[in-house]
C-alpha cells in the first residue's frame, strides 16, 4: 500500500496500513490531528483494543466520542471533559431551585385567589340574604348608615373586602 | 507516601518495585486497586504519567481524580462513556429549563391579568424550546452526530453543539431577567389598577355616581403620594404626576383631563375633591 494512501493513525504510527486495519475508516488521512488526539490520551493500542470489543456499527460512534474526550483532555489537562459535567450539575441545580422557587410562588397566588373568591362568594351570599330579611332588620342596617341607600353600602363592603387583600 | 514494603496500586498492578518518588504513588493507594486498574486499562499507565508530569502537584489530584471519573464511565459504557454523561445532564438541564419557563409564564398571567409580554415569545427562544418537547429529536440533545465514516463532521458537531449550549444558556440567562423585570413592573401595574377600582368605589360611595372613566386617571397620583412619602405631592397632585409606568400614559395631566367633562359632571367634580381628599385622610 502506498504512503498516500495510509489512514492517519498508520501514518502517525509510521506503519504500513492493511486493508483490515482497525483504524483506518475512522481516522482519515485528511485529519491527522483527530488521530494526534487520541493516541496522546488513549494511546493507540488501547484505542484499537477497545474498538476491537464493540460491533461495527457502534464503532464510529465511540470513536467520536473519544475524540471529543481526547480534544477535551488535551484543552484542559486538569478535568478535560469532567468539567462540563460538573458545570451542568451546578445549572441544574441552580434552576431546579429556581423552579422549586417559581412553583412556590404559583401556588401562592393560586390560595390567594381562592381566598378571595370564598370572600366574594361569602359577600354575595350576604348581600342576597340581606335581601330575604325582615324589614326591621335592614332598617336598622340603614340608620347605621344614614342617606345611605342599600346599593352603595353593598358596593362599599364589596370594595372593601375585595381591595383588604390586595395590600 | 508508599515505602518499598508497601507498594502503591499501580506499582502493585505493575509489579514494579515503588521508589520514593513514584508518580502515582500519592494518588493511588494501595487500598484502592480497581482505581489504577480502571486508569490503567482505558488510556495507560505511560500516558497517565505523561499528563500527570506536565501539571504542577497541586493540580495532579484534581487531575487523578477526573481521569478515574472518566476511564469508569468508558468501561460502564464503552461506547458513549462520559459523553452519553454530558448528554443525559443536558437533555436534564432543557427540561427543568423548559419547566422554569413554563412556570413563569404561569406565575407572569397572576401578575398581569391575561396580558403577556411580547418578548416572551421572541422566535429565537421559543422554536427551541418547542423543539426540545419531542424526545424523539434528539440531535440537538447529543453532543455528537452518529455519521460513521464522516468522523470530521461529528466532531464539528459536538463543538457546534458545545458552543450552542452555551449561547442558548446565555440567551435564556438574559431572557430571565427580562421576565424578571417584566414581571415586577406588571405586578405594579396590577396594583395600580387594583388601586384605582378601589378609589372609584370610595368615589360612588361618598358621592352617590359614578365618576367618568378619566376621574379614576387621577387615583395613580394618590397611590404614589402614598407609597413615595418624599415626593411631597398633593393627593391630587394635577399636573405633576409622574408617570413610572410606560404603559398608562393616560394618567399624566389628570386636571387637564377634568377641564373638557360635560357641564354637569364637571361643577360636580369641583366639590367632591375635599371629599377625595378627606376620604382618603380618613382611609
């Protein structure tokens, strides 16, 4: 087999490139750079042992995986590709927080509205009772209130008791 | 630090003798064998002594310890190893993300009513959000692109990807604060308006009609009288109220508002200002 012809890890590896070689359909000659990675980290001979033990159609996979892991190691020799893992740890704790925090808020709201709609339920219920009620019992309802007609004493608790919540 | 009657787990697995200035000595000891092995059996022992002599030896645990992290994620899944890691966190990350939008867009409708800010749905954020609600769509959810012989591009693709996971966490960083003062600022005028309704009721009350819609622009000048003490306004202060909120523009000349009321509403008015004002001492 001519040098041109030779896949980046044999030629890396200064070594004639069979035709069954492992590593050849995934380290092209035209990426010699994606091989330097990997074999720096993983070293060759590991690489090709553990290709070696998965199927075929899972290889390409892995090795890109690899190599991502390999790039990463390379850029950040301390914690290469473990960094990003604890980054996104760190932001899924932050907005799971923060989602614990908004449903909070939610539910909330959501007692305050039915607070307020059991206090409306309760004023109307008043006012309809205050309707079926004897006369004598109105009219003293009046004198507390005197040029009051029944309406705007109706609109006043109403506006009272619906704003009390608001603040 | 190992002496030649103890080896260290790498030397033991080595079956070499450990000098004092062993390598690996300080980070693998001897009980905890499966450590090295894993080490050992995923990237070697020369290669883990190269990267560990190119750092200082402050770094060198932190570095031991990923590299442990990292050769037992290959051998638990020999195929993805850290990787299907990172995906999964991701895929994790989108949906609690997806979820925090939701809720505040719940917690935005408590505070304004119907109305929703139009950024909300601005098209960079939105699509990919929707996007990610189908699991089946996963390319944008790992890292890398499954292309076989095309290795080049799958690891472009996994760059791309990095380099969009962080533009996207930053857009939705910025997004959220927007909410944030979206949201503030509708509870403020949600209040106001509550405030309002509040003061033509004790308008109805006191005079027995009802005032016209442009008597209850005056009330946000009596709410901030209230809630900012240093202004030093009048209940009514007409004419100098100043308007915080971008989106009641009606309220600013309330006394100009008052001057082109019908007849009979607007002689009514005059009097009932004192009442205002009182009711409002009272209240």
């Amino acid at each position: 087999m001519s040098n041109s012809t030779r896949c980046a890890a044999c030629k890396s590896l200064r070594r004639r490139c069979s035709k069954d070689c492992v590593l050849a359909p995934y380290f092209p000659p035209t990426n010699p750079q994606r091989f330097a990675c990997v074999h720096k980290i993983f070293g060759a001979s590991n690489t090709t042992k553990m290709l070696e033990q998965l199927p075929l159609h899972l290889r390409a996979v892995a090795v890109d995986c690899m190599s991502f892991e390999a790039s990463s190691r390379v850029e950040d020799p301390v914690y290469g590709s473990v960094r990003i893992i604890s980054q996104l740890q760190e932001q899924i704790i932050e907005a799971q927080s923060e989602l614990v925090k908004t449903k909070g808020e939610i539910a909330f709201h959501n007692a305050q509205q039915q607070q307020q709609m059991q206090q409306l339920q309760m004023i109307h219920a008043i006012a309809q009772e205050g309707e079926d009620q004897p006369s004598w019992l109105s009219s003293s309802q009046q004198d507390l209130f005197p040029n009051i007609n029944q309406q705007q004493l109706e609109d006043y608790n109403y506006s009272n008791t619906f704003c009390g919540f608001e603040f | 630090m190992s002496s030649s009657n103890s080896p260290c787990a790498a030397c033991k697995l080595q079956r070499r003798k450990c000098t004092q200035d062993c390598v690996f000595a300080p980070y693998f000891p001897a009980d905890q064998p499966q450590k090295f092995a894993n080490v050992h059996n995923v990237f070697g022992a020369s290669n883990v002594a190269k990267i560990l002599n190119e750092l200082n030896p402050v770094q060198r645990e932190d570095a031991v310890n990923s590299l442990a992290y990292e050769a037992e994620a290959r051998l638990s899944d020999p195929v993805y190893g850290c990787v299907g890691i990172i995906s999964i966190l991701q895929y994790k990350l989108k949906q609690i993300q997806i979820s925090l939008y939701n809720a505040k867009q719940e917690l935005a409708r408590f505070s304004s009513g119907q109305a929703i800010h139009p950024t909300l749905y601005s098209p960079g954020f939105i699509p990919k959000l929707q996007h990610l609600d189908n699991p089946s769509s996963s390319s944008s959810v790992l890292p890398y692109i499954p292309t076989g012989a095309d290795t080049h591009g799958g690891q472009l693709a996994i760059r791309e990807t990095q380099r969009q996971l962080h533009q996207q966490q930053q857009q939705q960083q910025h997004m959220l604060q927007m909410q944030q003062q979206i949201f503030e600022e509708q509870k403020m005028v949600a209040a106001v308006a509550a405030r309002e309704q509040q003061e033509r009721e004790f308008v109805r009350f006191n005079t027995g009609f009802d005032p016209p819609a442009n008597l209850g622009s005056i009330n946000p000048n009596v709410y901030n009288q209230r809630n900012d003490a240093a202004a030093g306004m009048s209940p009514l202060a007409l004419g100098t109220f100043e308007n915080p909120y971008l989106i009641q523009t009606q309220v600013a000349e309330p006394q100009h508002h008052l001057q082109p009321q019908p007849p009979q509403q607007g002689q009514q008015s005059q009097p009932q200002q004192p009442k205002l004002e009182s009711k409002e001492g009272r209240s």
